[in-house]
C-alpha cells in the first residue's frame, strides 16, 4: 500500500471543474505506465496502453476509470463585512458541511470556517444561508478572493492505524489511487486499455460521455466507492463491510450492471482468491461507458467507503489491495470475456 501517493491525491483540492491539481498527478504516474497520455478538452486524462499479448483476433478496448473531481463549494458572494456565502458544487451534506473549516482557493489559498449556528439548533440552517468567515476585512478579501473561486474543505489525509485511513475526498480519490496502482501491476494484456481519470462525475456524470464517445469501448469498468455499512440505522441496509474485500456492483441508481462482466469478476475474484461483496446502490461514471455510441458491458467496482460525501470518509487497506488485484487481473482476461460475448 503506497500511503504517499494516496495522500498526495487526497489532499490535493479538485471540485468538480477544477480538478488541475489531482490531474496534474495523475498525469506525471500514467506517463510511466503508458505509452501514450493525453488530456481531452474538457480535463479527462486518458493513458492509454495497447494490447500486449496475442488473442484470437483483433484487440477490443477496454476502458477503466475513476473520477478525480470532489465535492466541494463557489464563491458566490462577498458580504459588506468580508463573510462569504457559498454555492455547493455536487452533493453536500447540511450535517456534514456545518462548522467546517475550508480552504477557499483565490489568488492565494485563504483558510476559513463555515460558521456554526449560535446558540446550536436542533435543524441545521440550509445550505443556502450558510456563512464561511476567513477573519479579514471586506477590504482585505477582496484581494485575494473574487467570486468564483473554488472552496475545498480543510480535512487532509489521515492514517487512523495500520488498516483504516481517513479522508475528505474517498469519493474517489481510493478510485483514482487504485487506477495508478492498478497499471503499475499490470501485466501483458490482449485488449487495449485506456486508464481514466475523469472530470466533473460529482456533477452529473458529464466527463466520461466524451471519453466513451471518443474511445468507444467494448468494456467499460468505473472505479468508485461501494457503500459501506455503519453504525446508525440508515446505514444498516448498505450491502458492503469495510474491511471484507472490493465491492462489486450489481445495480445504482444509474446503472444496472451487466450480468456477463459482474459474473466474470465474481468467478475471477474466487479463483485468485480475491475478497469480494456485493453492492447495490450509488451512481458512477458506468452509466455513461454502458451507454455511449453502441454501449459497452460496464460495471462498477471498488472499496466499501464509510460516511461518503462526509469530510471524515474511512477505506480499508485490504479492500484497496482487493480492488486493484481484481482490476489487474481483470484487465489480463477481458479478452476472454469479449469472446463469449456478442
């Protein structure tokens, strides 16, 4: 487990359209894995490595990929006395945004806290009335904040003990981790493979439509957190245990998986030995690579991530290891499964 290269990813900011840093990284480790490395117009990073071994005819493509945007906030306003109000960028949480401390990225990176309700309240104000104070003038923002400028929350990587870590961004800084991971691992392979970290997921799924549509894949694999079991009731329903092997999903509220590619993985993760679960739930990039042009047979897999879309997201190592053995060894048979698909 590269716990640096991890933490690197995750404490680097990337809301969803600003995702330059992450990509930045992404970029420097797929250019000594690939043979070729490029980035699209919109911000997706496509490394592509070609098919290395003979098959029994012409190479498919198969596409693997994890988002490398997080939820985050705007500057949408600056107030008379220098508080600024935010606009939410994806999916926040009111519980889970309040009292936080933030990092707004202006002209230089200013530190703030979203401010807590006084005296508490039993409800959270909504995101819409909430208030972030860097302890500055008006006029002393106005140098270095304008609106626009993206807001990260403050929370950097944390190794809890030796198997759970901690992290703002899980969602999907562990995809975009088990991505590099998975193609210094990788082996000869008969298909083509396009590693890819896209853009902008956290949105509305709107970087991988113009890499599916450019690669046109005949497999397509999204690398996301699979939805972990917790302690209050709610969480009792997710199918997945942190700590008892990758996540395979059968269906999201975007995607149902396809059956032949979710068989394939299963049967693979119980011949290598490979912990595995099942999940149901979420919403990732799969929709579009199963979608696209002539679809492709897509489905997700990864770690079990606990308390997603918190600042204070938890991942196993053993699930990380779980999901980028599968995904390396995976990507050494997909052929096999193109030829007993149509």
């Amino acid at each position: 487990m590269n716990h640096e290269l991890l933490r690197r990813l995750s404490n680097a900011p990337g809301v969803s359209g600003f995702e330059d840093a992450v990509q930045a990284i992404v970029l420097d480790d797929l250019g000594s894995t690939c043979r070729e490395v490029t980035q699209d117009r919109l911000g997706n990073v496509i490394g592509f490595r070609p098919a290395t071994a003979a098959a029994g005819g012409p190479a498919g493509r198969l596409v693997i990929a994890a988002h490398s945007d997080e939820i985050g906030m705007l500057v949408q306003h600056i107030s008379a006395d220098g508080f600024v109000k935010f606009a939410p960028v994806g999916g926040l949480h009111v519980a889970s945004t309040m009292s936080q401390p933030v990092v707004i990225h202006g002209r230089r990176p200013v530190r703030g806290v979203i401010v807590p309700d006084v005296p508490p309240k039993d409800d959270y104000r909504p995101l819409n009335e909430m208030i972030i104070d860097v302890g500055l003038s008006r006029t002393e923002v106005l140098e270095l904040i304008e609106v626009g400028d993206p807001i990260t929350f403050a929370q950097e990587y944390v190794q809890l003990n030796e198997r759970v870590c901690m992290g703002r961004n899980f969602d999907d800084r562990i995809g975009t981790y088990c991505l590099l991971e998975m193609m210094r691992r990788l082996d000869d392979t008969a298909i083509d493979v396009y590693a890819v970290s896209t853009v902008q997921e956290e949105v509305g799924v709107r970087g991988m439509p113009v890499v599916a549509y450019a690669i046109e894949p005949d497999i397509g694999i999204a690398i996301d957190g699979s939805l972990s079991r917790g302690p209050y009731p709610e969480l009792q329903g997710h199918t997945c245990e942190m700590g008892d092997g990758t996540g395979i999903y059968l269906m999201d509220n975007l995607t149902i998986g396809d059956r032949r590619l979710v068989s394939f993985l299963i049967d693979l993760c119980r011949e290598h030995g490979i912990a595995f679960q099942r999940n149901i739930g979420g919403g990732t990039d799969a929709s579009a690579l199963q979608r696209v042009r002539a679809g492709s047979l897509s489905t997700t897999v990864g770690a079990p991530v606990r308390y997603m879309h918190s600042t204070v997201q938890l991942c196993h190592v053993d699930d990380i290891e779980a999901t980028v053995a599968l995904l390396a060894i995976f990507a050494q048979h997909a052929h096999e499964l193109l030829e007993k698909s149509p």
